[in-house]
C-alpha cells in the first residue's frame, strides 16, 4: 500500500507504515490531561495543610524516597528521612510557622514527569513573612505523585518593624474583661510582615453595645517611638506615644472627640503573664477638666477557642 502526501504543492509517495504512525501520533491523547494536573495541585495543597498541622512526617511523605532538596543556602538534603528531620527542627523551632503557597504555572514533561513553578511565604513569630520562589520536579510513582526534587531562591525580605514592636508580641490574641454589667472584648493581630498591630474592641453593657473601635500599633521613625492611633465608632480619634518601663507600658493619649471637644490621659497596661495583664488611666482631662481616674481592672485572654 502507498499514499500519495502533498507537501507545498508537491506529490509524494510514502509507505503505509509511516502513514500509519502519522495517524497514530496525530489520535494518540495528549499527556498534559487536566487531571493529572489537578492531582499535582490536590498534593501541594495537602502538602501545604501538613506543614500547617506541623506534621513533619506527613509532609516528608509527599516527598519521594530519594529526593533532593536544595535549599537557598546552597546546602543539599537528600532522602525523605533527611528531609522529615529539617522539618522536624523547623517546627520545633518556631510553633509558629505557617506555610502559603501559589503554583504558577506546572508543565507536564512526560506521563510521570512535571515541572512545577511557585511561589511560597512562609510566616512565624520570628519575624516578617518570608517570601520564596521556587521550582520543583514531581514525579509519578504507583498513580501518586510526589516531590522528586526543589530548589527555592529566597526573595528580599519587606521591610519590618518587627524588632522594634515585638517587646508587644504577647498582646497578640483575644481578650475579654468583665466589670459588672461591662463586657470589654478585644482582639489584636499583627498586620501583614509585622510593620503593624491592630486591635479591635468592644464595650458592651447589659448586652448591648455601647462603643466599638480600631487602634493601629507601630513604630514612627521620626520620633523613635512606638505610636498608637485609635478610631471608635462615636467618631472619636486618638493618638498615643507608647513609654515601657519593665513590663509595663504607658500610653500617653491626645484624643478629639465627635464635638470638637480635646481629650487627655494616660493609659496604664502591666503584663503579669501569658494569660493575663492589668489596665488602668490616670490624669484623665477633658477641655482642661481633671475627670476620675479609672481603677485597674484584669483583662484576660480568651481560651479554648
């Protein structure tokens, strides 16, 4: 059997095999399925659910036997046991540590063979979120895939005032106060990269909401101190520079109030433990009329949530 195959205008003869492998290349179904690709992102996003449970173990499981894993330092860790133990340190290190990742883009290079390309930020209480890229080879073995080999190169780290606000690391977290018929509720979380803490409160008596508000934590530079700048929901602001001796710290607060009115005080926060710290303000002034001083009262941070 011949087929005549015309090319640019041209007749040409070739036999029925080479015809029969054109046709076996143009019907045989493309490697690069959307499956396979959405079971490379189902093991990343496993992978990245162990990290965050801090389960060394599991994730060295999504690793294969010998793999590589070539850190930015240059330093090579080879084999899954090797790699459980990095992992095993890191958490031990930081219990913070929470891993985010974004794939960019996988490429498929044959059936059992992918490129991946990603990006990952990594965040603890050690500091700012460290950003990464990195590329890795997964391969197919027995119908799963896992990670054959990585190599990840560190991004500039953001800049931070995390150094200079972290004596404040124990306010991060939930806390509530009662004094009689007054719920005081307030939770403080850091802004991304750890420039920033912010604080949302709430003051409700008898159940029901009296006033609500934001404050925002830093460092400003041109004064060398750590400022506060508070936002309720009467429509009163309030700016504070932020004194520590021992473990106490003392807020010396300006505020305007919805009418016009100028505000003094000094807001008074000791730290007895992780669970607890003491609140109270002195030299409170309104238009320049000495008001009461509020006593000190236990605030307590929330558990078992």
């Amino acid at each position: 059997m011949h087929v005549k195959l015309q090319l640019n205008g041209t007749i040409v003869p070739i036999g029925w095999r080479f015809f029969a492998l054109i046709l076996a290349i143009v019907a045989a179904p493309a490697f690069a399925s959307a499956d396979e690709l959405a079971a490379i992102r189902e093991r990343v996003a496993s992978y990245q659910t162990a990290y965050n449970q801090h389960d060394a173990k599991a994730v060295a499981e999504h690793w294969s036997e010998d793999a590589e894993y070539i850190r930015e330092s240059g330093d090579r860790v080879r084999g899954r046991a090797a790699i459980q133990k990095v992992f095993e340190k890191l958490f031990a290190e930081d219990p913070e540590l929470q891993l985010n990742v974004t794939v960019t883009n996988v490429r498929l290079v044959s059936p059992d063979v992918a490129v991946e390309d990603g990006k990952a930020e990594v965040s603890g209480e050690q500091g700012p979120v460290l950003e990464s890229t990195y590329t890795a080879v997964n391969v197919k073995k027995n119908g799963v895939w896992y990670v054959d080999s990585i190599r990840e190169t560190d991004l500039p780290a953001p800049p931070s005032n995390y150094e200079r606000l972290k004596e404040l690391s124990w306010m991060i977290g939930e806390w509530t106060s009662k004094e009689g018929d007054a719920v005081v509720k307030a939770k403080c979380d850091w802004a991304k990269n750890k420039n920033f803490i912010t604080r949302s409160f709430s003051i409700t008596i008898k159940d029901k909401l009296e006033i609500s508000g934001t404050q925002v934590i830093g460092w400003d530079a041109p004064t060398g101190k750590i400022k506060s700048w508070m936002f309720d929901s009467d429509g009163g602001v309030a700016e504070g520079v932020w004194t520590r001796k021992g473990n106490s710290w003392s807020v010396n607060t300006a505020a305007s109030m919805p009418d016009g009115s100028k505000g003094s005080a000094v807001h008074v926060m000791t730290y007895l433990d992780d669970t607890s710290f003491t609140w109270h303000t002195v030299n409170r002034e309104l238009d320049g009329e000495i008001l009461p001083n509020i006593d000190e009262v236990t605030i307590v941070r929330v558990t078992g949530q």
